[in-house]
C-alpha cells in the first residue's frame, strides 16, 4: 500500500509519520509538497502534525487552500483513506472535511505529553485492530487542541458513531464529550489530535499507535488485493 | 482605493479562555465593574476599486477564509482610503 505523506510549510511530524509507515509497517510512503496538483498514484493520504503557515490566522486555516488540498477532497470523495493528525486534524476542519472546528486549549497552555485513549469505535477502517473500549497510551502535543461544534453536530456525530476517540480520565484540552478524534460519516476521513506515529517502538514509549495504520492497510488489502 | 476594516471574535456560545483570563487579572486589580471580556481579532484591507461589489467580495473572503464561521463572528466597516 502507498501512502502519500502531505508536506506543508511548517509541517513537522511529516517525518514521524513516513518513519511510522515505511520502517515499522513496512509500507511504500512518499512525501508530497502542498502544491502538488495529483495524488491519483496514492492508496492513502496522511496529514501530519505540525504549524503550517506558522498557524497565521487560525490553525489549519491558509493550508486548506494549498493546490493539494483539492486532490485531497477528490481521494476523500473516492473512499481513499484520508488521515489527519494534530494539525492535519485542525486542517481536515478548516477544509470542510470534518465538521467542527479547534480551539485554544482551556487552560491557555501547550500540552505535550502522553494520555490515555478509549476506542468507542473499532469499527472503522482506522480502528479495526484495536478492541472497542481498549485504553491506550498515545502521546499529545497541542496548544489548539479544544475540539467544538455546534449541539447539532455534535447529536449526529453520536447518532453515527463518529466520535472515535475519547480521552479517557484526564481531557487535557477542554474538548466537548472528552473527544480526541472524530470520523466522518462515509468513514474514510479521520481526524485526531494524539499523535500514534509517535506511538510506533518500544524505544519511544509504547506501540498502541501501530494499530491504527496496520488497521487501514489491512482494510485496503482486504478490498485490493483478494480480487487480484 | 477603499479601507475595510474587519473585526473578528469568537461566538457568543463559545467559550473564550483567553478572555477569561483577561478578566481575572482584570478583578485582581481591581476592576470588579468588568462583567465579560472577549478577546477577538482586527483586520484592514486596502481594497482596489473593482467591478465586483465590495461587500460581495468582502463576505465572501471573511466566509472562506478569515473567519471560521463555526466557531467566529465578524463585522465590517468600510471607509474611503486617503490617498496621499
């Protein structure tokens, strides 16, 4: 499988996330600059974290109109895998793909640290190889990770089973319901502020990120390569 | 040549800790009078004249770009540039 890992300016856990699939998966990974105007060549599409555009204006804000960001919708629309994490989670907002928005943490403060995550939903192309309600442990490190929306979208984001994710005792941001990652309703776009390519080597701290990306690869080996 | 001036704060329902803790200090010094503090942003754009209609195009640039309307509000003045 080959995953397109999106650089922007100010991107910086773009090289977590290629070490995380080419080294631990053992998966085809390519960096792709922003303004690349094709990912037709790609099975799953990653946003990493960091500060792009230097976070002016809003996080997420001005990187949602990179050239890519529109083959980002095409692969979205297509039922590709789309993944973003920290700020790729606050740009998957701020281009419409995930609904809500991130705010400031409560507590004023960047917050870099591991916490604990429940799976609410194992169901997904994401999450199939973890238990639904597995505690795991994943690192953070946000300063706008404060997730909101109105009381409408957050009644259908039950109603679908899209909150993913949860903070399990202690919310470090002030999220609404504890939430830490949310999918939308199709199921191919994933959105969270914990960092699991940084939760990929026992040298590091832990593994329980791994699932996560062995989950989508099994899930696009399953739909490809059984019909070849 | 024309001067907008565009006024950017976070929504009525969302909950602003920025503001809260301005208003802490605030009472710590005394200012008990303070009821809400809103901590929001300020934009000016010198704005070329078009044969596009400015509020039209001053909407949609707050709407796709400069605000995020789930979580802020905005409003706009706008003033004729002096031109030096």
């Amino acid at each position: 499988m080959k995953f397109a890992v999106l650089v922007f300016p100010g991107s910086n856990c773009d090289l977590d996330m290629y070490h995380a699939i080419k080294d631990e998966l053992g998966e085809e990974a390519e960096y792709v600059w922003h303004d690349t105007k094709d990912l037709s060549g790609y099975d799953g599409i990653l946003l990493p974290g960091g500060f792009s555009y230097g976070d002016y204006l809003r996080c997420g804000a001005i990187a949602q109109f990179s050239n890519v960001m529109s083959e980002v919708k095409k692969a979205a629309e297509a039922g590709k895998p789309v993944l973003g994490i920290c700020n790729g989670f606050q740009i998957l907002t701020e281009a419409g793909l995930l609904p809500g928005a991130l705010l400031r943490n409560k507590n004023l403060k960047f917050m870099c640290r591991s916490v604990e995550l429940t799976v609410e939903n194992n169901s997904t192309m994401f999450t199939s190889e973890y238990a639904k309600g597995e505690v795991i442990q994943v690192p953070i490190a946000h300063g706008e990770g404060n997730y909101t929306c109105d009381s409408e979208t957050l009644a259908s984001l039950k109603a679908n089973n899209q909150i993913v994710f949860t903070y399990t005792n202690d919310n470090p941001n002030g999220s609404v319901e504890d939430i830490a990652g949310i999918i939308n309703e199709r199921g191919n776009v994933l959105g969270m502020m914990p960092h699991p390519e940084r939760a990929v080597h026992e040298m590091i701290g832990g593994t329980d990120g791994l699932a996560l990306f062995k989950s989508i690869v099994k899930q696009w080996r399953e739909s490809h390569v059984s019909h070849a | 040549m024309r001067k907008v001036k565009i006024y950017v704060t976070l929504r009525e329902s969302v909950l602003d800790p920025q503001g809260s803790a301005v208003m802490g200090a605030l009472h710590t010094m005394g200012y008990g009078e303070v009821a809400d503090v809103r901590i929001g942003k300020y934009l000016e754009l010198q704005v070329d004249d078009s044969e596009r209609e400015l509020d039209v195009i001053v909407k949609e640039m707050c709407e796709k770009l400069l605000t995020n309307t789930v979580i802020e509000d905005y409003r706009y003045d706008v003033e004729e540039a002096v031109t030096k």
